[in-house]
C-alpha cells in the first residue's frame, strides 16, 4: 500500500508540472525589459534624487525610473489604496488608472490621473500629490485630494480623461484634457490647482465644427467586446499636451487609433499659438479646432503607430517622449523617447535615439 501511494504520489506531481509546464508555454511569465519596457501613456519628471521618473497608465499609475534615460527599473505604483471616490463614482472603474500627468509647481508635485472606462464618457480626473519623488526619502507620501473634472454620459459633449496642467506666462493654472466626443478641452482653474473655473473649451478637434450631444449618443464609440473593436467616430483625437517655447505655445495631440497592437495607427500631431487658450494652427495656418495639426509622427517602417506624447526640458535639452507600437516587437507599446529640437521657423522636429 505504502508503494502504490508513492506511485500515486509520483504520478500526481509528474501531471501537475506537466500542466504547469503547459500553462507557461501558454503564458509566459512577463520580465520587465530595462531597455525597452512597456508603457502607455508615458510622462516623465526629473525628482530631488536627479533620477528620472515615467508615470504611465496602470493599476494604480505604473511608475519605472532611471539614472539616464537609458537603463530603467520597476517602481512602486502612486494610487495605494485605490481612491474610494473614484471607485464609487466611475461606473467600471477598479483602479485601472490612465494617462497621469506629472508637474511640480509651488514646492509641491502634482499628478492628475484618469478614471473610465473604454468607450464612454462617463469619466473623472483626480489629483495626488506628494513632496518628492524619491520613493526613499521619509517625505514619500502620495495624498489623494480628490476629483478635479467629471463628465457624464448623455450629459457633457466631452471626456474627462488624459489630463495635461500648463502654467501660463502669468502664472495661472490651465487644464487640458479630452478623448474623442467634441474632442480636447481646455478649462482654467483656480490658484489651488483643483477647482476649474468656467465651462471647458474646445481646442481641437477631427472635424471641422461643433460635435452636438445629439450626435454624440447615436455614435458608435470606441469599445471593445471580445476579440471585436467598434469603430469610433469621425472624431478620434486624443492624449492633449501643452508647452511653451519662446513667443509659442504648443499643442500635442493624437490622432487615430491606440491599444490595438499591430492594428494600431496613433500619429502625433502638434500646432501652435501665441496664446494658451488659442486658437492653436498649423504650419498652413488651419485651426485645430477645426480640423488642422500638422503631424509630427506616425506609422512609419518601424511603428505601427506613436502617440499620447509629452515633451520636457532638462538642461536646456528638449525631449520628446511617448509609446510607439513597434513592428519587430509585434506591436508591443514600448518607451519611445527622442531628443526634440526646433527649426529656423520655430516648429519641433525630432532628433535621434538617446
């Protein structure tokens, strides 16, 4: 009896490594890739530590950091515990955070993140703020102050997601956000840097005028069901972010399609204005409020697509960062991050790999 039970024993734990072994054929383990990681979303600070910092879509916001933006390494995610405000107000919303944007401004960092769903609009953009980046120092403390914006389905013609802060030349706080429906918005807020002042405006959109709500809720929108994708409207412009540079400000912004891997086709689009609140145009001059951008990059030999982009200056050096979709990783969203210059008539264009 003794020897059967061994036998059985044995044959039990053959079987399970088998299945195991199968399982992880199946699924292979994921392993960080420190010269290529995975990201979406991505923006990027430099802390008190000079490490620098990318926070990017994720359970809680991923967060990676490197001591030259060459080499990177896994950190702690922000949001621990998830927001219960945002779990009780956003319908699906499980922590799942997208698109942060980080700043510092008044000795304090400042990260707005997104909560939503695919395909609807019934979204909200909170703020966490911390003292330091530096994940040890003793003041390493991520506070959750709340919501920012909502948007409501059959409500509001926009999408509270993708949040982007930019200081004006006279020190006040704008935020610019959006996702498809009457595309990119821009709203003042007040000197805390949460509470928005007036109704948003739009700043550029696919088409040429004014998407009405009526036509919102009879479009089919960006949603995924299964292994199927629904197209969404005319209006797939997304991932709004703002600089300044000499007499300009710039506006990033993507259009067409993420998330879809070797089907994906984003392209970063940019135009200018002498004012933050626009009306931003192109190098011909086309609002993009009404339809124009001129494109900075997209689908090429390399990516299936590049989009949801940021752009920073670290001693003097401008950098150019977003997720690209790469053709020979099979359509994998991994860091794309390039030196970014500016032309004799003051338009970016993107310089070499680091």
């Amino acid at each position: 009896m003794k020897h059967l039970l061994i036998i059985l024993f044995a044959a039990l734990t053959i079987q399970t490594a088998a299945q195991e072994g199968e399982q992880t054929q199946r699924r292979p383990r994921f392993h960080f890739d420190t010269e290529h990681p995975d990201v979406h979303d991505p923006v990027m600070a430099r802390g008190e530590d000079g490490r620098y910092y990318i926070f990017s879509t994720g359970m809680g916001i991923g967060c990676i950091s490197s001591a030259d933006m060459k080499s990177w390494q896994p950190e702690k995610s922000v949001l621990s515990p998830i927001p219960q405000w945002a779990t009780g107000s956003v319908r699906g919303y499980r922590g799942h955070t997208w698109a942060p944007d980080i700043s510092k401004h008044d000795g304090k960092w400042l990260m707005y993140y997104s909560c939503s769903t695919f395909g609807k609009n019934g979204s909200a953009i909170g703020l966490a703020t911390n003292k330091t980046l530096d994940p040890t120092s003793p003041d390493y403390k991520w506070e959750d102050q709340g919501c920012v914006i909502v948007s409501h389905q059959h409500k509001d013609a926009y999408n509270a997601i993708d949040p982007n802060l930019i200081v004006d030349e006279k020190g006040t706080p704008w935020l610019t956000f959006g996702s498809f429906w009457d595309g990119i918005q821009l709203v003042q807020l007040k000197k805390d840097f949460k509470t928005p002042i007036g109704k948003p405006k739009t700043i550029s959109r696919r088409v040429g005028r004014k998407v009405t709500l009526a036509e919102i809720d009879n479009i089919a929108h960006y949603t995924i069901e299964g292994n199927d994708t629904i197209e969404a409207g005319d209006n797939a412009v997304e991932a709004p972010f703002i600089i300044r540079h000499g007499k300009y400000y710039y506006l990033f912004v993507s259009f067409d399609y993420c998330c879809r891997g070797e089907r994906s086709t984003y392209r970063t689009v940019v135009g200018r204005s002498k004012k933050v609140t626009g009306p931003y145009v192109d190098k011909k001059g086309r609002p993009m409020e009404k339809g124009g951008g001129d494109t900075l990059i997209g689908p090429n030999s390399e990516f299936f697509g590049v989009g949801h982009n940021s752009a920073y200056q670290f001693d003097g050096q401008w950098y150019f960062l977003s997720h690209a979709y790469e053709k020979e990783r099979n359509g994998q969203a991994k860091i794309f991050l390039r030196k970014m210059h500016f032309d004799k008539d003051d338009w970016p264009v993107l310089g070499e790999v680091l």
